[in-house]
C-alpha cells in the first residue's frame, strides 16, 4: 500500500511539474542552450568521474 501511494505522489508530483511548465514555460534562445550544454557536459563528465573514484576506493 506504501508503494501505492509513494507512486501516486510522484505521478501527481510529475503532472503538476508538467502542467506548469506548459503554463509557464518560455523557449529557450540558441546562445542559452549552448551555455546550458556546455556545462551539462563537463558536470557528467564529472559526475561519472567521481563515481569511478567511488567505487575504486
């Protein structure tokens, strides 16, 4: 039952983060999403080198 409703939170929780950004999402500009992608490149990159560190040690 516990999961049952751990479920239906994320559910209602994902439905709301997806009404409102319909609402009141605006696109983004071209010069932003490069920014964004060059720093979502380098945190991945990071991120997996810290857990490979991790699981060495």
């Amino acid at each position: 039952m516990t999961l049952l409703i751990i479920l239906g939170l994320v559910f209602a929780g994902v439905a709301l983060m997806v009404f409102f950004g319909e609402r009141y999402g605006k696109p983004m500009d071209v010069e932003q999403q490069a920014k964004y992608s060059k720093w979502i490149r380098i945190l991945v990159f990071a991120l997996i080198f810290a857990a490979l560190l991790k699981m060495m040690f």
